[in-house]
C-alpha cells in the first residue's frame, strides 16, 4: 500500500521490449536501502524490483501494465515520481493508495494561478462515481484533493511544494496523459449503493 506522497522524482535509463512487455529501469534514488521483489510506485503503478544496484532499479513491465498507463509512452530521460510501500510504522500523510492504475486521464488544461498551478483532467466517464469534489484522486502517483467536478473533468489545484516535490514541473502540459487512481473507498461505497438499489443511508451503513 502507498500514500500518494512522493519520496523522490527518477529518470528512466533504458526500455527493452519483450514483445507485448518490457523491462524497465530507472535511476537509482534509494541506494541501498530497497531489496528485491520491494513494491515501489511508479508513477503511481505498483511495480516490483526485479533488480537493482547503487545506481539503477529494473522492473517488469507486464502487457496489461503497458496498456493501461503511460509506462508504454516512457522515453529515456522520461522523469518518473517514485514511492516506496509505506511502512507499518509510518506517517499516514495522503490517503490510501494501491499502486493499481484504473485509467489514464488527459490534461485538459493547465493555468498559473499566482504560485500555484491549476490542472484540468479529463477521464472516462465510466469512473465518475468514484469522484466527489472535495474527494481524493491519485494523478502519476500523487495524491491529491479534486477542487471542482464537471462531469468528467475535474480540477486541481497544485501548491509550489508539490510542483517541487514531483515531475509535475516539467511534465504537466496540456494533451499529456497522466496515470489515475480513484480512490479505493469511493469504489466500495459506489459498489453497495448499487447492490442496495435504493436503501436508505441507515441500511447503507449496516452494510458497511
């Protein structure tokens, strides 16, 4: 499980295709401090270290992988936000995150808004019940607070840290993909409204 909290923003080194799938390998931000078969995020994809040394970390990338994010469109040099599983003793700071990529978005729109920057993504429409203004989404790994929801777009507000912190910085640019994650509670509660047809709130929460 992660947290949407960026540990350190990577680069990726080299990309050798397998037919359908690819070996992927990235520079190395943690040294030593990881082993074989971690969990680490990858742009917010739940990957597992096949390899690694002081300076680079290698990963399989399945073809399911491929097809539902943007490891497929991953150049060399192409920067990458990274997080290590969170620790059982950890600071919980973002919300919970599995490191499973339901869809890619697309930046409708990018604004500077004083120090901030203001992002608009669109998305499938099959995933907007999973969406609440105010609610939490995970954009490359990110976590983050959707400001405003029209339909399928919704808007995010980015504060200078968070700019700092990850990629955003030079990857946010209108038409560009992004990897989302909606979040995991929305999913259930949207899964036992529709089972329950129309039950009222006290058997909603009976359910839980």
């Amino acid at each position: 499980m992660f947290t949407g909290i960026i540990e350190a923003v990577s680069a990726v080194t080299k990309i050798e295709k397998r037919g359908s799938e690819c070996r992927l390998s990235i520079k190395n931000p943690f040294g030593n401090d990881i082993k074989t078969g971690d969990s680490i995020a990858v742009d917010g994809v739940c990957l597992t270290v096949e390899s690694f040394t002081e300076s680079i970390i290698s990963f399989f990338v399945s073809k399911s992988t491929l097809e539902k994010t943007i490891a497929a469109k991953y150049d060399t040099g192409s920067t990458v936000n990274l997080e290590r599983a969170m620790p059982a003793n950890g600071r919980f700071d973002g919300h919970i995150v599995q490191g499973h990529v339901d869809s890619c978005g697309k930046i409708a729109e990018v604004k500077k808004i004083g120090d901030g920057t203001e992002i608009k993504i669109t998305f499938d429409r099959k995933f907007a019940d999973f969406t609440v203004p105010r609610g939490s989404v995970t954009v490359n790994g990110v976590s983050l607070t959707i400001a405003e929801l029209d339909g399928n777009t919704f808007k995010i507000s980015l504060i200078p840290e968070t700019m700092k912190r990850t990629s955003f910085a030079g990857t946010l640019k209108t038409g560009a993909e992004v990897n989302l994650e909606f979040d995991i509670l929305g999913k259930y509660v949207a899964k036992i409204m529709k089972r329950g047809g129309n039950d009222d709130f006290e058997s909603l929460i009976e359910k839980l």
